[in-house]
C-alpha cells in the first residue's frame, strides 16, 4: 500500500466562490486507478466531491478528466503513473476543458459534447427502401470504420481540442470521427450530402488545425484528427467538393506548388489558396495581408525575386512521383490501426524516432 | 559530426533567417551540414491530407537520399523545421511498419535507383543538440550565457504529439528539451500556457480570425509571463507568431510586441554570434528586448555602460 496525495479542482457554481484546490492523501496500492483515488477520498474525507463514474473498466467513457494537465479516464490511469508526472508530487486532478464545469469534476457534456454529436447526423441514412434481407457490404469496409466506433464517448479529445478553445463553434474532433463513421459506411446515402455540409460550415472539417491533441488525448485510439483529414480527402477527391472556406484550393494550391517547386514556394501559396491572384474572394484576403507582406518585405525577409521568380524547380524524379500516383485509379491508404504492426525481429531501439505504435494506454 | 541536412522549404522562402543561422551555428558545433538538394517538401501534412501515398513516396524518397549520405560518412538525417519532423515521423511510421507497404513504395523510387531502408534515424536539431551532442558539451562553447534573459519555449504541435510515435518519454523528454537548452545557456525559462498548443498556421487561409486568434493568444500568455522573447524549432509557427504577429494582436485587440527566435538563434546567441549575424533584424517584430539585453551583456564586461543600439 503506497501513499499519494491528489489534488482536486473543487467547484461549485451556485455557491458563488471561485474554484479552488483541495489534497487529499489516500493510500492505495500504486496500480489502483485515479478513480479508485477519488472514491476513496470521496468515502474517507469528503462525500460532497463530485466525480461521474460506472464502469470502472475505460468502457462506460464517464470519468474523463485532466490528471497532471492532460486529459484521460480516471479510471483507466494508474497511480504510480500518474504520480511521475505530478508536480511537486501532488497528482492534479481537474474537470475537462471546452465544457463548462457543472461541479468538481463534472463537466456539462450536452451542453457542448452532445450537442456537437447530433449536429453531425449521427445515424444511417440509407438510399431507398432497405434490402428484403440484411445489408450485404465488404468487410473491409467495416473494417475501415471500427477505428471510428471505438469511440466511448468520453469528450477527451473534445477537452483539449485548440481550435475549439478559440472557436467554441467549431463540430469538433469527436462528432466529426463520428461523421467519417457513416461517410466510409456504405450502406449511407447520404456521403456527399454530409460531406457538402461539414466543408461548407465555417466551422466545419476547415477549422480543424492539425495539433494532434484529439489523438494524444484519445484513450481508444480513434484519431479524430486522422479521421478528419479523410473527411477533407473524400470531399475534395472523390467528391470534388469546392468549398466557400477555401479548403479545396488551399489543398490543391499546395499540391501543385510542391509538384511545380519541389520545395513551397510560399509567395503564390497564398493568392493561390484563395482561388488565385484575380479570384474575386483573393483580393480582399491578400489585401488584408498586404501590411505584413510589406513588413517582410522591408525587413529583407521576403526580397522581391523570391516573391516574383521560381529560383527553385522540381527535380524531374519529383514530378514522376506526382504523375505516377495521381495516375492510379484507386488511392493506397495504410492505415496500421486496422493492419496491426509486424513482429519485430530486431530489439525496438526508440532513440531512432518512428516505431509503430500500440493500442494508446497511458499506462504502457 | 556529418549530418544529412534537411533545411525544408520555409527556412528557404519566408524565413531565410533560420536556414543562414543554422549555418553560421553549425561549425561552432562541430556540424558538417550535408544539404539534400535534391529533396522535396515533406508536405506538411497537407499533401498527405491530399494523398497518403504522394507524402509517404516523397518522403521515402527523401529519407533515401540521406541515406545515400549516411552510407558516405553522415550519422544521421537532421532537420530545423517541428512541422518536417512530425510530417516525416508520420510516414515513416507507416513505412517502417509494414514491409509490404515499404517494398510497394520503394518501387516508385526504383527508376531513380533509390531504396528506403527501414529505420532512418531522423532528428530535429533540437533533438541532436541534446542526445549526440550534449547539453554538457554544449555548455562548454557557452561564450555569452543568457543571463537574466526570460525566454519561454514554443515547440510547435507536430514536435511534440503524439507521444509515441515522435519517441517521447521517460527516456527521451524530447518534451523538455528546449527547457533544458534554455537553462544550458543560461536563460530563465518561462512557463506559460500556450508553449505546447498550436500556432495556427494551418488554418491561416481557412479561418484566419481562429488561426490570429491562437497565435496571438499564445503570445500575450508569454507577455503576461514576462517573457522577453519566445523561441521555437518550426519556421511555420514563426509566420504565425512573428510575420502574422501584427494581425494576431488586432485580432487579440492588445499589443504584443513580442519577439520570436528561431532555435540556431538563440543558440547563435549564447555562443557569441551577433544578433544581426544571426538574421535578427529580418524579424517582423524587432527582438529589442534580447538585442538590448546582448548589448547590455557585452557592455557589462567590456564598458561598463549603458547599452546601445545596433
């Protein structure tokens, strides 16, 4: 039996006080679970703390919430885990971030989780008149969308999600994984119409930023962030969904550059990613860039023969790989989620970055 | 040592300040940078948003060429750029973990006589600064500590998440490193909010109020902290915090004003290098504050007095 100390974020709103903290020592042994620290500082010390919870088993998705700053399942997070990363060797407990907090540790999921779920019409909706019989689809298609369903519903990745900290609009990294689930269903009728949707919204697939937290944060291994990058790849490619957010030409501003350049060349990323340098939607934007363009430009950051001229080209090896796998009729996306990893013969030696990882658990 | 040199495509293009100043720090570390020329970007997740396949083969490519280095003497890849390392760590994931996938992608490469072989060894300078060089040895070329200079890390997402496949943890705290450094100089470091959250650069075309909103966030968290300066490893986060950093404070609706360095540049720095040496005065927002604070250093040795401009 070891000793830890957890220090709580206590909140309740009516009573008109600010949050505060509060440590509690427990003594568990170092592989009971946060969530069996809270209890028994619940049970011991003081019945008033609020924590949700059931399953105990990283299942039920009811005890997210952030340890040492980072979010997780209480229950699914070990003490003697938790403790290295304490600071000052108290283990922080608070709610979840992007939901208002309800008390303690409870945070308001239908104010802002749920919510953000029903928006992406989170259920089938077929062609036609379902088949006499059952659906017949290809496994692999199923496959393809278990990493999806693995979602508990936690709200982790929806706590720590960056451009849902400075766009409270935003869908999010949970419900749009949950779009991609009947996007890459094939029984759904409705792809396109889904897809129109999310990358027509302001604060659709677009507004998603590429920070990683979702799959750092995600305790299932659901990826939103991957998921979302899916999404954009299905609305542009096979969908040739053209969006008022510039999501389209951005992506295809950039591809082209590289396949032009070899390397960007960022002085036409910009107009380009507008619809080119004429576009009726480029000249506002870049003239709202304009003071910095100038900026860079006496500063000697940006000389005007690099804005201007292409001093670099893409070696010729470069536009063969462009033309080659855009020749394919069929796109080739691993996904080692679903293949799983090799056996390794030689010893896993992790100073050489890149090793395939396992199913994420904070407490391997 | 000899490293394989990937510079990217930014340190060539807006912010030609960190591919010089990488330059001009890497002999006094005793770097031999090797420059893959013939590379191309590594598509900054954007053209593997566009096509897996195009980013993995492209990069696979890349690897190939520095590992045609490392066979002629290089010990390993090196790159200056956050936003290079997570982007190629991705597709190296893949290509390493998965034979079938690798010997598929490898043949694209074959009419150019190149193989990628599974394992490259991969490093930000940052990383390579800490785990080949050493902070100790680092410490020793120290010329001109950073004494009383405040400075508060900015990794950049793609350096620092996920965990597992960019090799972080009780081993590695690749997560530390550039407080580590800091401290190796002999800077304070400021701890501040937004040090590991996202610059939002990649949505700057897509949502740019969001995109400024983030940037300028982050940056008055650092000013609220009393940080002289920021310093980050990713060219791409120094457009948002830096080129961008007038339109993030009217976003934010206060001032800034904070200045932004590249790594090799506080590196540079502390080693004894100029600050317009170092392409400091290509800044958008002018790093006064550590200029004055270089100034007032080498003043306090040499004259005694106040500090001057430059």
């Amino acid at each position: 039996m070891a000793e830890y100390t957890l220090k709580l974020r206590r909140y309740l709103p009516e009573s008109g006080q600010a949050p505060y903290w509060e440590e509690f020592k427990i003594d568990l042994d170092g592989t009971r679970s946060v969530l069996d620290g809270i209890l028994q500082a619940r049970d011991r010390d003081d019945g008033s703390i609020g924590i949700r919870c059931s399953c105990r088993a990283a299942i039920c998705g009811s005890c997210g919430v952030r340890i040492n700053g980072r979010p997780m399942l209480a229950c699914h997070t070990h003490l003697e885990k938790a403790a290295e990363t304490a600071p000052n060797g108290a283990i922080e407990v608070e709610p979840m971030g992007n939901m208002p907090v309800l008390k303690d540790l409870i945070v308001d999921m239908d104010a802002v989780h749920w919510k953000k779920m029903r928006r992406v019409t989170p259920w089938l909706i077929p062609d036609g008149e379902p088949p006499e019989r059952e659906y017949i689809v290809p496994a692999e298609s199923m496959i393809d969308i278990t990493q999806t369903m693995a979602c508990i519903q936690c709200g982790a990745c929806v706590s720590d999600c960056l451009s849902m900290e400075v766009d409270p609009l935003f869908v999010g990294p949970a419900a749009l994984a949950k779009a991609y689930r009947f996007v890459g269903d094939p029984r759904d009728g409705q792809h396109r119409q889904r897809l129109l949707d999310l990358s027509e919204d302001p604060h659709g697939i677009y507004d998603c930023t590429h920070c990683f937290n979702c799959i750092e944060a995600c305790p299932k291994g659901v990826a939103p962030m991957s998921q979302i990058m899916r999404l954009r790849r299905i609305a542009t490619a096979d969908h040739g969904i053209n969006d008022r957010n510039n999501g389209y030409r951005h992506e295809h501003a950039f591809v082209d550059n590289i396949e032009k350049n070899g390397i960007l060349h960022e002085a036409d990323l910009l107009p380009d990613s507008y619809g080119g340098k004429f576009h009726p939607r480029a000249v506002p934007e870049l003239a709202r860039s304009l003071p910095s363009i100038l900026k860079a430009l006496r500063t000697g950051k940006v000389t005007p023969q690099k804005a201007l001229l292409h001093a670099h080209k893409a070696p010729k090896e470069v536009r063969r790989i462009f033309d080659h796998v855009h020749d394919k009729d069929e796109r080739y996306e691993l996904n080692l989620y679903v293949v799983g990893e090799e056996d390794e013969p030689e010893p896993d030696d992790s100073t050489t970055a890149g090793h395939t990882p396992e199913e994420r658990s904070p407490n391997t | 040592m000899k490293v394989a040199y990937w510079p990217g495509c930014v340190s060539r293009g807006f912010t030609p300040e960190l591919h010089g100043s990488m330059a001009k720090v890497a002999p006094l570390l005793d770097i031999e940078l090797v420059a893959l020329d013939r590379a191309s970007c590594c598509g900054a997740g954007v053209i593997a948003e566009h096509n897996q396949e195009l980013a993995d083969t492209l990069n696979a490519r890349t690897f190939a060429l520095a590992q045609q280095e490392m066979a002629d003497g290089a010990e390993l890849m090196m790159n200056i750029c956050s936003t290079c390392q997570g982007s190629q760590n991705e597709c190296q994931e893949r290509l390493d973990g998965n034979t079938e996938y690798r010997d598929h992608i490898n043949e694209t490469l074959a009419p150019e006589g190149l193989t990628y072989e599974k394992g490259i060894s991969n490093k930000n300078f940052l990383w390579l600064l800490v785990e080949e060089i050493g902070l100790d040895a680092v410490k020793a070329k120290v010329k001109r500590p950073l004494t009383d200079l405040r400075v508060g890390p900015f990794y950049g997402c793609y350096i620092v998440r996920p965990t597992d496949r960019l090799g972080i943890g009780r081993d590695h705290p690749r997560d530390r490193y550039l407080q580590m450094l800091i401290e190796t100089l002999g800077g304070t470091v400021v701890d501040y909010a937004g040090q590991y959250k996202c610059c939002g650069f990649p949505i700057i075309t897509m949502n740019r109020d969001a995109s400024l909103k983030q940037a300028g966030r982050h940056l008055g968290d650092a000013l609220d902290a009393d940080a002289d300066c920021l310093v980050t490893p990713c060219p791409l986060c120094h457009l948002n915090l830096d080129l961008q950093q007038p339109g993030a404070a009217k976003v934010v609706g206060r001032e800034l004003g904070m200045p932004v360095l590249h790594l090799p540049q506080l590196v540079g720095l502390a080693l004894g290098l100029e600050p317009k040496e170092l392409g400091m005065g290509k800044h958008v927002v002018k790093p006064t504050s550590v200029i004055d604070w270089s100034t007032s250093v080498v003043a306090g040795v040499g004259e005694g007095g106040s500090s001057g401009g430059w």
